[in-house]
C-alpha cells in the first residue's frame, strides 16, 4: 500500500471504528455482562445511531477547509499586517503579490477524508 492509502486507513480507523466500538460497548456494558448473546444484536442496532457522529464529522471537514480554503483568512491577515508594517518597496509588493506554495504533506491527508 502507499502511504496515502494507509494514511485513509488509519482516518476512516480512527474516526470511524474506535468510536462507534468505544460508544456501543459502553453503552451496552449491561447487556454484555449479563446477556452476552443478546449483546450482539443490540451492537448491530446501536450502531446506525452512533454513525451520525461518524457522518456529522465528515461533512464538517469537508465544509469547514474548502470554506477555508477559498477564503485564504490566514493568507490575508498575513498580507495586511506585512504591507502595512514593512516598507513601500517592489520587492515587498511582489513577495506579497507572489502566489503561495502549497504543501502536499500538510495538505493532502488534511482534505484526504
């Protein structure tokens, strides 16, 4: 596998199985304790509920860094306070006109899920 897939592995890993196993066990510790057979069809129906956290959370990200994204807030507030604190020269206006580099490692995983 490439790096990206296990990069995705370990998101979908992470955001998605450890809290809906962590929800759904705790939240049926009775049932395991006392009926462990029925503890598995209460796992299977808990966990349409426990997966809108899972659904909620995706589209949060999703929403929140393209809105980022096109907005450039931090870029901006950058361009502002370096114009107006630095010299009026050439070479500031094209240091600051001059498109940004975009940086794939702290990207990509980001907008990846």
């Amino acid at each position: 596998l490439t790096l990206m897939n296990y990069v995705m592995c370990f998101e979908v890993v992470d955001a998605f199985i450890i809290p809906v196993a962590a929800s759904t066990i705790f939240s049926s510790l009775d049932t395991f304790i006392h009926n462990p057979v029925a503890a598995v069809t209460k796992i299977v129906a808990e966990i349409p509920t426990v997966s809108t956290f899972f659904m909620a959370y995706v589209l949060m990200r999703a929403l929140t860094n393209s809105a980022m994204d096109i907005a450039r807030i931090v870029h901006l507030l950058h361009h502002s306070i370096v114009k107006a604190v630095s010299g009026h020269t050439p070479r500031i206006y094209s240091r600051l006109n001059r498109p940004s580099k975009f940086g794939y490692a702290e990207q990509v995983p980001v907008h990846a899920l």
